[in-house]
C-alpha cells in the first residue's frame, strides 16, 4: 500500500537479525511486538491514518489482518475473541469517524473488564487541534471508557508505550487501552535491539491484590455460623475460576446462585446450581435461594441493578461478603450494604479459603446437607415450562431446541433485548468462556462477537443467538463472514424482519424453520456446510417472558 503517493522503502527485517540492534519504523516495531506476544488476529479497515501499520501486518507470515465492513465490529470481533480465550483482543482503524465507532465496544469492554489493545490511525502530529481532515480527539473521548489513553506523538516512545499498554491491558483489573498514533509516528525510524528489549519487558509485572489471613477467618467463621449460605457468582469469576469454585462449592456444600455475567461460571447441570438471581435475567429457584439466604458469599459481582433491582432484594438481615479484584469495583455496588468487604483477586480468594477450611476438617451440617437435598426436588417444582401446543413456535420451545441441537462446549453469543431474556433463563452453560454477553448491552454486538470467537477457535460450534432487530444493526457483517471463510452459525428468531433471502443474496446459506422439530436438523446442517449459515426461525409475535414489571424482585411475573 502506498500513503499519499511514493514512500520510502524500509528494509524488512528476519528473526536472525532481529537479535541485534536494528533500524525499523515504528509501524513496523508495534507489529514486531505484537507478533512476540503471539497476536495472530488484527481485526479493523485500513484506512489512510494507520496504512503503515497495515502495511507491516502484512510483512507477516502469522498475522491475518481480518477486514470489517463498519468499524464498530471490529471491536465486538476483538472482544468475542477475548472473552473467548482470555486472551488481549487487538483491533485497528483508521483516525476521525473511523476511530470514533471505538467507543461502544470500549465502553463494553471496559465495563467488563476485557483485556484489548485499540490501536488507531491520527492525523500527522503537526496538524493535531487544527481541525485536519478526519482528525477526531479520540483520546479525550475515549478516557472514561478505557484503562488509559496514550496519544503517541514520538516514534521512540512507541516502545515503552507498548510495554506499559499490555501490562494495564492484562494485569490487575483488566480491560481496553487506547493507543492514538499519528501517521508520521507510525512511519518515524527507531533502533532497538527486541531481543534485550523483549526480555526486559516480560520482567516487569504488578502483584495480584491478595486475602489476607484475618480476613479469611473472619470469613470462615461467618460461614460457620450461617444456617442458610450461599455463594453468588459474578462476571469475573467466569472463565477464570471455573474450577476452583467447583471444588469450594463441593467442599462447603452450599448452593451456587450466578449473576447474567456470572452464568457460565458454574456449570448450569450441577446438583449445586440453583440458577440466575435478578429483575430480568433469573429463574425463580435462583432468586428464591438467595432471597432465602442469610449470608451470601459475592464473588465478582457488581450487584447493579440487573442484579439486585434495588437495595431490599434480600432479605433483612441476611449478611453479605463482597470479594472483587479491584476497590473501585467495589465501591460500584451501591445498592446494597456488605457486612465484609475484601479486595482481593479472586481465585486467589477462592484457593485460600479452600485450603483453610479442609485444614479445619470442614464439614458441612445437617441442615445445609437437607437444603441441597431440597434444591433437587425445587429443580423440578419450579422448572419452566418449554412445550407448548400452540400451532405458533414459542421462544422457549426454541431455546431448548437449539441448545439441544448443539454441542455442550459450543459458544453462543448474544445481543440485548428478549433474545438475551430468553436463553439467560432458559439456555444451559455448561463450560466458562461458552456463554459470550456484554454488559453495555449494544444491540449488534453478537455477530461481531460470534465471528471473534469464531477465529479463536476454528473447530468449535460458534452460534450467534439474536433477534431481527440486532441482525438488522449488523446485517452487513454477514459479507465480512463470507470474505473471510469464518463459518459462524446465526440463527435469528423473526418476529416482523425476513433474512434469509438477503443472506443468500450476500453469499450465505439459509434456511427458514417454523416447527421447533426442524431446528435440530437445520443446526447439524448448518454445522455441516462449515461455512457462514443462517437459520431463520418465525417465532409468536406475542412470546413473553419472566420479568419484573417494575425492576424489583416482587414484580417478577411468571410467564409460562
């Protein structure tokens, strides 16, 4: 690619050489680092401001530029690949209206804590303030909604940015970090030796926030004396401690309550699984639980509003531990009053606590052996009901179906709105990093994510769950699908909007069903053709769920 007529050429540097100090451009410098911490995705447009790097992704045989066709996929497509793996998702845009389609995804990213390298393109440093075409202030737009923003306005500064940039991105309360290069930044020359470089920067590293010993037995001996306990599981347990907290619920023999961020935390199956508490996203066993509770053990969650719907959610005088990675993610939860407040880093917690309470010959008692008993028979009570004899297909009757229809370590993503209700209360997890949400709740962010997620794991069920109105949002995308072979299966529940016949026009398969008996076969060959798939399922115009009707928890109607 050429920017702005004839450049100079730069040398292309091999590994052998890289081991000596050697002149490169700073395009060249941020690929170099990027490709060392094993990076095989960039997803983004090229565009004038941001050429250069482009033009050294390609100089790579491992890196595979992935082309969006509007900027705000890009980031859904870094995000779905983080939160699939755990990994530091990259996109890359160019500088004015292109950058500035960032903002949803930091915004979701940041909330959720995902780890993402932004990289965008900006207008020479000489014309920074003085209103040049496509120049935006990205970085003080995007402060609040990021980790940090760096406005790179020397080429030698790149690499001490980089370094700084992926230890914030990766390490503590992880999440997005902006960095704005200009164009002549991107093509200035530097020498470093990325050998020495490369090894001083994997030694630098920020220590976990850590449980202290006191506050572990003050945490034993509250649970001790609980006669109804439970352990709520948020948004950054999933995928991380999935394991560990198996064997602390197995221990204790208590129950598990998730969050919607917290679903895929613990396994949906488990005997111990009680289910969802909240207004909106909840089954009605899982709020009985931890309404019932008088001590709930909350690790990682916020207990916003989609959580509690207000400070009485629980019951009055139930007492409440809060563990989180970070302060300030504490200091969010404001609707309701903790008993113990630990910042500390979660699985570190949960490890802990683990290992003190088998060094006291832990056992649980009766009564807590009696409620887990119970919870079975409750399983069934208050299940919900999924046939119906309708002639129309109902939504629940479809979540089953296709979750039937598809693997147990499949990944499925989803937009906001009935589609997400629907299978957060219907739509079993059953492995973290599988059940693929954003808090921010931007409507197209599923398909971008789904396709992310895709890339990451190339042989593995990817489904994108959403309703007309979000594909409607991310329609296009469905070409960016096809033009880079990722065979993603989308299946749309269609109460007004047609696609299927706009899909094959683009060059995707699609198939129409309107019996819930035709999903499963329409899934396996959907997985068959591994190839972009779309499934359009015609659902009743009228399907309800169970919601609150006022935020609260006593405004919660079943719908069956």
């Amino acid at each position: 690619m050429a920017l702005w007529g004839i450049e100079e050429k730069v040398k292309h540097y091999f590994a052998d050489e890289l081991e000596k100090e050697a002149e490169m451009t700073g395009a060249q410098f941020v690929v170099k680092f990027l490709e060392k911490k094993e990076v095989a995705h960039i997803f983004g447009i090229p565009g004038a401001a941001i050429l250069p790097f482009y033009d050294a992704v390609l100089e790579q045989e491992h890196m595979r530029a992935i082309n969006v066709h509007q900027g705000q996929t890009a980031i859904f497509m870094a995000e779905g690949y983080a939160r699939s793996t755990g990994k530091v998702g990259i996109c890359a845009l160019t500088s004015g209206g292109g950058t500035t389609n960032f903002l949803t995804g930091l915004d979701s990213a940041h909330g959720d804590s995902i780890p993402l390298i932004v990289l965008t393109g900006q207008v020479t440093t000489n014309l920074i303030g003085k209103d040049a075409f496509q120049e935006a202030p990205l970085v003080e737009m995007a402060r609040a909604v990021t980790k940090a923003t760096y406005l790179v306005t020397k080429t030698e500064d790149l690499p001490k940015v980089m370094s700084e940039a992926w230890r914030l991105a990766t390490q503590g309360r992880k999440g997005p970090v902006l960095i704005d290069i200009p164009v002549n930044v991107q093509r200035g020359l530097l020498k470093i030796n990325l050998e020495d470089y490369l090894k001083e920067e994997k030694g630098e590293h920020i220590d976990l926030v850590k449980v202290s010993d006191s506050q572990l037995e003050e945490v034993f001996t509250m649970i001790e004396k609980a006669e109804r306990p439970v352990l709520l599981v948020g948004g950054r347990v999933a995928g991380n401690v999935s394991n560990e907290l198996i064997g602390l619920a197995q221990l204790l023999q208590i129950p598990i309550v998730s969050s919607l961020m917290g679903k895929d935390g613990f396994p949906n199956y488990h005997r111990l699984y009680a289910g969802m508490a909240g207004p909106v996203c909840q089954t009605q066993l899982g709020n009985k639980t931890i309404y019932e509770s008088d001590l709930i053990v909350n690790l990682g969650e916020w207990f916003d509003s989609r959580s509690t719907g207000g400070r009485n959610f629980f019951e009055e005088g139930c007492k409440i531990i809060h563990i989180n990675t970070a302060e300030e993610e504490i200091l969010f939860s404001h609707h309701v009053p903790d008993e113990l407040v630990i910042a500390s880093d979660v699985r570190n917690f949960i490890l802990k606590l683990h290992n003190l309470i088998r060094s006291r010959e832990y056992k649980p008692n009766t009564k807590a052996l009696k409620r887990i008993e119970s919870l079975q028979i409750e399983k069934t009570n208050l299940a919900r009901q999924t046939d119906s004899e309708s002639s129309l297909l109902k939504s629940q009757q479809m979540i089953t179906e296709v979750r039937k229809g598809i693997r147990p370590d499949a990944i499925v993503t989803l937009d906001w709105g009935l589609g997400r209700i629907w299978a957060s209360q219907l739509y079993d997890a059953h492995e973290p990093r599988r059940f693929l949400i954003d808090r921010a709740g931007a409507m197209g962010w599923s398909l971008g994510a789904a396709m992310g997620a895709q890339l990451a794991y190339p042989q593995r069920q990817v489904v994108n769950l959403l309703g007309d109105a979000s594909l409607g949002m991310s329609l296009e995308e469905l070409a960016t699908a096809v033009k880079h072979d990722i065979p993603v299966v989308i299946v749309v529940f269609r109460k007004e909007l047609e696609f299927a016949t706009a899909a094959r026009g683009i060059g995707v398969q699609a198939e129409f069903v309107e019996q819930p008996e035709q999903i499963t076969g329409a899934l396996t060959r959907a997985f068959s053709a591994y190839r972009p798939y779309l499934i359009e399922i015609l659902i009743d115009s009228d399907a309800q769920r169970s919601v609150s009707m006022n935020g609260t928890r006593s405004g919660v109607r079943e719908v069956s």
